[in-house]
C-alpha cells in the first residue's frame, strides 16, 4: 500500500532542506499528470505564498524528461528579488542505460555565489550493474569543487549483492572516505541477509561496524525485523540493538508499521515506535511506546481523496498517563472541471491548555495536461552514452553541498522583503 503524498509536501521539505523557515497558508500549484504510465515527460511549479508578507514567496519547478534510454531530471528552487524570481538552488540528475545491465546516474548540485553565477557545488556518479544471476553491483562517489575549483572525491561507496541461494540475499556495504596517506580508507561496513521465510514472509538483519581505533572493527548496530504479508494487508516488525555500557548489546528501539484496507476505497496504516528512552521518565530498560501514527486514505464519491492523520504521544509532564493527541492532519483533494484539481490541507496541533488549535491551512489548485509517452527501449549498442560530469566547478554547475561527513548543507535562501 502506497500513501499519496502531497504537492504541498514536498514543497515544504525543499524549503526544509534550504534552511528556511515556511510559514506557508497558501499554494498555488501546476503540474502535468504523470500517474499511471512509467515512460513519459513532465513537468510542474508550485509556488508558495505567505499572506503575512514576513517571506518572500517562492517557486520550485520540475521537469522529468525520458528518451531513447536517457533519463533527465531537473529541480530549481526560486525566491522573488527585485520583482523577479531568481533561482537559487538547482539539481540535476541524469540516468543513462548503458547496456541491459548497466545504469550510470551523475547527480549535479548548484548554488549561486555573491554575483548572482550558478556554481557547481557537488557531483554524484553512480554505476548500477547486474547480472543474470541475480548478482548487483552499485559503485558510488560524491565529489566536491576545492579553493581552486577543481572536483575532489570525499567520499566514495560499494555496495555488492548477491543471492547465495533461492530465496536468499546476502548485501555487502562499504564506505570509503580519504585518509592522510591520499588515498581512500574503508569508515564504514555493513552486511545485510535477507530471506523469505515463508510464502508472504521476509526475515531481514543488518549489522554495521566502525573501526575500534586498533586496526580491527566493532558492530555498533543490528537492524532485524519480519515483513509479513502482502497485497492489501502488510506488516513490518523491526527492532534496533546497540551495544551497553559493558558492550552487550540490547534492544533499544522497535518500531511496528502494519498496513490493511478494510473496505473498497479506504487504506489505513498504523506505525508504532517504541524506545528504552520515553521524554520525561527515567530510563529503566523497558521499551514503552513513544509513538503512534494513524493514517487513513478514502477515496469517496465523484473522485474526492481524503486523508486523515493522527500523531499520538505521551505527555512529558506525566508519561505514565499514556497517549494523548498532539496532531492531526487533514488533506481534501476534490476533481473540478477542464483537468483540474483543488487540495485544501488543515493542520491542528495540541496546545498546553490541552485544546486542538488550528495552526495551518492552505490550499493549492492543480492544472493536469495530458503526459508525454515517449520511447525508452534501445539497442545496446545505441546505448553506450558519455555522461560528462565536468573536471572543474564551472560557474555554471550544480547546489545542496555536502561536507566530508556526507551531511546536507544547502545554500541561504532570498532573504525576506525589507
């Protein structure tokens, strides 16, 4: 079972990851309708208005092109300066099939520098190869420009998976990062099994060491779980164990998602975390549930998609007390007339006096345009294509830096209106 994610969201996440603070209450939103087939060109803008005037609004656009086994995907984040909008984060992300085993991806990132040029900020190269026994290899690095703007490798990954059995997976992670010798030393190692237990049943483990500081390596985390069931009703189970003070190692998180359709036309999905550290008690090695997350999805009449969300957690003040509703979300997409749609979404949050307040509201209207079916299927020999990833951080290249630690650092958004 899928959940639909709205416009709106992701709208909000980009300016998330911009830095940006988003009192956004209204969306104004177009996009062409890409559901349903899986070879074919779009494109979108959203844009984002705050009524208090506080942030300047902001238009994000999207395009996704796919022709003769090349894949385009473009992102651009804008803010209104001097009575234009004028980008100021952009991502590009280009997948070639190189042959019938073989996808090359290179993911460009920019950002613009005091001057108002685009700059290359990042490059990301991937290289997925499989095999027809079952065996994938994924290679990937991450590169950023130096003072001098030349690419530097800070980080590059291997991941190898094989079926060592019907029914069984075995996946081989390592990340690599430079060391003072100049060249590459492994940081982090991870192996994962998987196997089908039974007919709708998949039991998983994943452990992943760091080095000890004497030359060897020390698990530091186990992830085991059982994904149960399929179709309309699913299940997944997982726990987290991490080592104590004496280097046992302990349950520390859990976390329960199940997935059911009760009726024709309504979805619901449940997901409950569990942890040793619950806000506001003293640890005692129990898990207690911190979480629990209720979504229902119901199509009604006349095309109307409702879905309802529901966050319960316990209060600090008094954890003993159980769960208590701290937020619900409400999204409302209703069809209109001439391929249009309206989404209307209500956020409410709990107050400290107990009341459910209303702190969001907004609104977006969708304009469909019929997509674009286009051919992907090509011989292998018109398949081998050169994807250029630039030796140097041109000041027409890619934004949403990352330092050496692989973390996230995107660039300053339009400052608000003076």
């Amino acid at each position: 079972m899928e959940f639909r994610v709205s416009g709106y969201a992701t709208a909000v996440l980009v300016c998330l990851l911009a830095g940006a603070l988003c009192p956004v209450t209204s969306v104004a939103q177009t996009t062409s309708d890409n559901s349903g087939a899986a070879n074919q060109s779009w494109s979108s803008s959203t844009q984002q208005s705050d009524p208090s005037g506080t942030q300047n609004p902001t238009r994000i656009t999207a395009s996704h092109v796919e022709s003769d086994g090349r894949t385009i995907d473009k992102q651009s984040v804008q803010g209104l300066s001097d009575g234009r909008y004028q980008p100021y984060l952009d991502v590009e992300t280009e997948s070639v099939r190189v042959d019938a085993e073989t996808v090359k991806t290179v993911r460009r990132s920019y950002a613009r520098n005091p001057d108002g040029q685009r700059t290359l900020t990042q490059v990301t190269e991937e290289e997925k190869r499989g095999s027809a026994n079952g065996e994938q290899k994924i290679t990937r690095s991450t590169s950023n420009p130096d003072a001098n703007g030349n690419l530097q490798v800070i980080s590059r990954e291997v991941e190898d998976s094989i079926q060592v059995a019907p029914g069984i997976r075995n996946i081989s992670t390592t990340l690599l990062a430079p060391d003072s010798n100049g060249g590459f030393s492994a940081v982090s190692k991870s192996e994962q099994r998987e196997a089908r237990t039974g007919e709708h049943t998949v039991e998983y483990k994943k452990s992943t060491s760091l080095p000890d500081g004497n030359g060897g390596w020390q698990v530091s985390e186990i992830r085991q779980g059982k994904i149960t069931g399929e179709g309309k009703d699913r299940s997944v189970d997982e726990t987290v164990l991490r080592p104590d003070l004496n280097g046992s190692f302990a349950v520390t998180d859990r976390t329960v998602t199940k997935q059911s359709q009760n009726e024709p036309g309504e979805k619901k999905q449940t997901v409950e975390s569990y942890s040793t550290n619950l806000p506001g008690a003293a640890p005692d090695g129990r898990l207690q549930l911190t979480q629990r997350a209720t979504t229902v999805q119901r199509s009604g009449a006349g095309g109307v998609q409702t879905t309802e969300q529901e966050v319960q957690q316990p209060v600090p003040a008094d954890p003993g007390a159980g769960l208590t509703t701290t937020q619900k979300v409400i999204d409302i997409v209703r069809p209109g007339v001439d391929n249009t749609k309206t989404e209307s979404r209500t956020i409410q949050s709990r107050a400290p006096s107990g009341r459910m307040d209303v702190v969001w509201v907004d609104t977006a209207n969708v304009q469909s345009t019929p997509s674009v079916q286009v051919d992907t299927k090509k011989s292998s020999k018109n398949n081998s294509v050169k994807l250029s990833t630039g030796a140097k951080a041109a000041s027409s290249e890619s934004a949403t830096a990352k330092n050496a630690s692989g973390s996230s650092t995107a660039p300053n958004p339009p400052k608000p209106r003076q």
